[in-house]
C-alpha cells in the first residue's frame, strides 16, 4: 500500500514542472503571436521572405547570399503553407523583389508575413525548452524555471523572435551546441555530433556566428579531456574533429536542399576580397555561394554606416555601441540575475566546470560583433539574453534557501517589465533608461523604428484624422498607399508649403539634419504610433 501512494504522491510532485513549462512557453508565444499579426514588414523581412519563396520555387540560389539558406528555408516552409503568387522573371534588386512579391503580386502581405514569421516563433519557443534543459542542468529544476523565466520575457527575444528574420534562431542553434558539447562530458559518443550539427546549424543560419566555431571545437576538447580517460589528445583531437565535420556537413546540407546541383547565379555582383580575409575565405571547406556571402559580408563592413547612440549622429562605429544598447533594452532583473550567475559560475568550484561553456561563447561572438561596422541594433548581439537567461539561474545553484525569494523577486520584475511594453517589444528599454516611450531619444533602426507600424499609423489615421492632409517620412519596407496612407514627402517640398499632419518614423527624426530637422523643431508634438513613429502638428 505505501509504495502505492508514495508512487502517486511522487506523480502529483512532478506534474507542476511541466505545467509551468508551457505556461511560461505559452505566454511567450501569445506575446511573438500578436506581435507578428499587429506589425507589418520590417526592413529585412521582405529579402528573407523573397529569397525563401524563390528557394521553394526557382530551386536556386539567387538572392540574399551574404546570408547562408538554412534560416530561410525555416522561413520557407511557412510560405509554402501560404503558396503566394511569384514572379521569377521579375528583374531588380533583392529589396525590390520582396516588395513585389508582398505589395504588386496579388498576395496578402499580412497573411503571408504571419505564415512566414510562424516557424520563426516555433523555434523560438524550442530554444526555450534548450533554455531550460541547460539551466537544470547547472542549478536544479528550479533553476530551469527560473531559466525559461528569464528567457519567456525577454524583450528582445520575443521582439526578434516573432518576425521572419535570422538573428534569433542563429542564438538558439549556439546555445543549443553549447548546451549539448556540455552534456558530452558525460555522452560525447550522441551529444558530440548533435553539437556539431547544432553548431552547423547556427553557422548556415548567419555568418556572424563563424566565430563560435573553434570555441564549441574547444568546448568539445574539453569535455573529452575532462573525462579522465586514456588517451587523451588522441579523443580530443577526434572530439573536435567529429564537431567541426558536422558543422561542415549541416552548411553543405543546406545548400544542397536549395538545389542539388549547387548553382550559384547572384542577381547582384559580388565584390573581390583580397589580403587575409580573402585568403581564409578561399580556404574554408564550404560552398562557393557560402564564400561569395562572406565577400559580400566583407563588402558591407567596408561602407561607412551611420550611427545613433544616446542622442549623437555619427558616422562608423562605436566599439562600445553593442554593450551600451543592451544595457539599455534588457531588463534590469535579467541584467542583475545574469551578472551575479556569470560571477558565480567563475568564483564557485562547484560552478566552475560550467562556465567555459556558459561564458565563452557569447563574450567570443559579442566581441566579434562589437568590431562590425554596423551600429544597428541589439538584435546583432540577441545571443546575449538568451545566454544571459542561464546564467541567472546559476545564483539559485547556491544557497538556495538564501537566495530563492530575491531571484524569484528579479524574475517577478522581469516580467512585469516585459508585461508593461506588450505589444511593443521592438522599442522596449527598461526603466532605468525611461522605457520604450523614450527609446527613440537613445536608440534607432532595429532598436527602435523598423518599419513595423506602418500598419498602425493607418489604423490611428482613419480613427483620429480622417481627411486631413497627411506628411509621412518612413523609414521602412512597405508601401503606405497600400495600407490606405495617402502622403506627401515633406522634403520634396518647400518647408512654407507643410500643413497639416506630419507623420515621421523615430529613427529618421533621430538622424534628421536640414530641411527635416527644422520642420521638426518647428511643430508641436501631438502624438505617437508604437513608440516608433512621432506625429506632429503644423
């Protein structure tokens, strides 16, 4: 009789772990959920999704290279579900052709833009579930929740994490290869391959995730020769061997599954690498499209991109711009929780072992990325959060009895946070930095204003101003006047001639010089659209 109960007993104490678990999966995919329908293309959406139509339709790789396939074939299989009219033979940039495809082609953008962002939302809430399984790992099953927690209400994760970009599921295949050469130490005969094709995974998603290679190789050193058996530089050689040819294979994979005759037609030319970028680049084992992606990339970081952080224009980078941004648009416990659970991760022996492979991927990619030329957005380092998520959960593998009310407290703030800016996660600060309402007056582009309310400011239009003159200056991807936006451009006129309504998208006030700036300081403010676009009075 009484193992009988004990057995029922222990049934009833387990069953609220996995309740938690999709409760707090389930918020977050309510939150990505509503995102994607409320927001309309954001600049890079309509490229992916082009590219990702012409993968399902031309077989061939044509568009985006600087990009590998494996994010948009993710993307693709919502789009097959949507099977929207496509014109191959269109001819123009890969920018014009996304615009067709969503605007001039006969589809539904809002229809199709939701079926592409759904695989999107679904990885990311798998990457959830790496979350949590790493964070148990470390600090228990309360440490997972405590994980998934911090992760569920990530602004910047769901922001990310509901549209039909790359950045989000690059950080979940990193983490994920973190997660498994971590588990090696004990399987390395299953968790080493699955790590290599994680890694690989990552890696034909975004190039920027390149530098995490020889890290997870080393990660992979390390939990052979940690093992204490013999032979053992002949099993570290052979660990990151195995990492490294499944990394290779999951790149080629992808390509493959584009076309299998590996064609490579670039609609746009691409630029001749010379010195020791070109060098590595004709030296890498992947395919020539991969290697022509990686020129582009080069290509891109050699233009001189405008820059905005805490109110100053300027032009280049800043090497600080990555770690500024992100302490303004993560929240205040995340920051809190992560910091303290990176500190103990180093200073306790009982932690140590987990912290290479907590740490050391994302400090190698932040720091990769803080030497890029493109200060523009939090979403190049979105990795951060996720990895940031763990390591909270390492404070409650010590002392819990002290610690469990204040960690639970950081994460209750978290969420609240979080809570206090749905639906607009994309311009989300915290409250250290005033919250997203003044988000604008530090940050822009992908922080702030990425074209996603071109679709509300027609809604606040027809509601609050019908009938009146409309000025628009939209920084974005879609076209006003399918949304029902009739407007001007106020610079293509005299500054005397702009009565009326002017409607002008944050990160272009941000930036605004001449003409621009003083029809700006020349009206009164009198409203705003998702914290991303300012209307005003003139």
């Amino acid at each position: 009789m009484w193992p009988g109960r004990l057995a029922r007993l222990s049934r009833y104490r387990r069953w609220p772990v996995p309740l938690l678990v999709a409760l707090l999966l389930a918020q977050m995919a309510a939150a990505m959920v509503t995102a994607a329908v409320q927001q309309t293309p954001t600049i890079d959406e309509p490229v992916y999704v082009a590219t990702a139509t012409d993968y399902l339709r031309e077989h061939r790789v044509r568009y985006n290279p600087e990009h590998p396939p494996l994010g948009k074939l993710l993307i693709a299989a919502g789009v097959a579900v949507a099977d929207p009219r496509y014109d191959p033979a269109f001819a123009g940039d890969q920018g014009e052709v996304g615009r067709h495809l969503l605007y001039e082609s006969g589809n539904d953008p809002w229809r199709l833009m939701l079926w592409a962002r759904l695989p999107v939302i679904a990885l990311t809430l798998l990457s959830g579930l790496v979350v949590f399984a790493f964070a148990r790992d470390v600090a228990g099953t309360a440490g997972g929740l405590a994980g998934l927690a911090l992760y569920s209400f990530s602004p910047d994760v769901i922001a990310h994490g509901s549209l039909a970009t790359l950045d989000v599921p690059a950080a979940g295949f990193v983490l994920a290869s973190a997660w498994l050469v971590w588990r090696a130490r004990r399987r390395p005969r299953l968790c080493l391959p699955l790590s290599g094709v994680a890694l690989g995974a990552a890696v034909a998603t975004r190039m920027s995730t390149l530098p995490a290679v020889p890290v997870v190789m080393l990660l992979a050193v390390v939990s052979v020769w940690g093992a204490g058996r013999g032979g053992r530089a002949l099993r570290s050689a052979g660990a990151a061997t195995v990492v490294a040819v499944a990394a290779v294979a999951v790149v080629w994979a992808s390509y493959l599954a584009v076309d299998p005759r590996l064609r490579f037609d670039p609609a746009e030319p691409v630029p001749a690498v010379h010195g020791l970028r070109g060098l590595l680049t004709d030296l890498l084992p992947l395919p020539p499209a991969y290697r022509a992606g990686m020129r582009l990339q080069f290509g891109l970081e050699n233009q001189h991109w405008q820059g905005y952080l805490f109110g100053h224009v300027y032009t280049g980078s800043r090497w600080y711009y990555l770690p500024a941004a992100l302490l303004v648009k993560t929240p205040l416990g995340l920051l809190a929780l992560g910091a303290a659970g990176a500190v103990l991760a180093v200073a306790v022996r009982r932690l140590r072992p987990v912290a290479p492979y907590l740490l050391l991927p994302p400090a190698v990619l932040l720091a990769a990325a803080m030497t890029g030329s493109r200060d523009l957005g939090t979403r190049y380092a979105v990795f951060v959060p996720v990895f940031l998520a763990v390591a909270g959960a390492c404070v409650l593998a010590v002392r819990r009895r002290r610690t469990g009310a204040p960690v639970g407290l950081l994460v209750l703030l978290v969420a609240v946070s979080s809570l206090r800016t749905f639906p607009y996660y994309l311009p989300y600060a915290n409250e250290a930095f005033g919250g997203p309402a003044r988000t604008h007056r530090l940050l822009h582009d992908s922080n702030v204003d990425w074209g996603q309310d071109l679709g509300r400011l027609a809604a606040r239009l027809r509601q609050r101003y019908p009938g009146e003159r409309v000025w628009l200056v939209y920084k974005g991807s879609g076209v006003p006047s399918y949304y029902g936006i009739s407007a001007r451009d106020p610079r293509a006129v005299a500054p005397e001639r702009v009565h009326g309504l002017l409607a002008v998208s944050d990160s272009a006030a941000a930036k605004a010089r001449g003409g621009l700036a003083e029809l700006i300081g020349s009206s009164r403010p009198v409203g705003e659209v998702g914290h991303s676009i300012t209307l005003y009075r003139r």
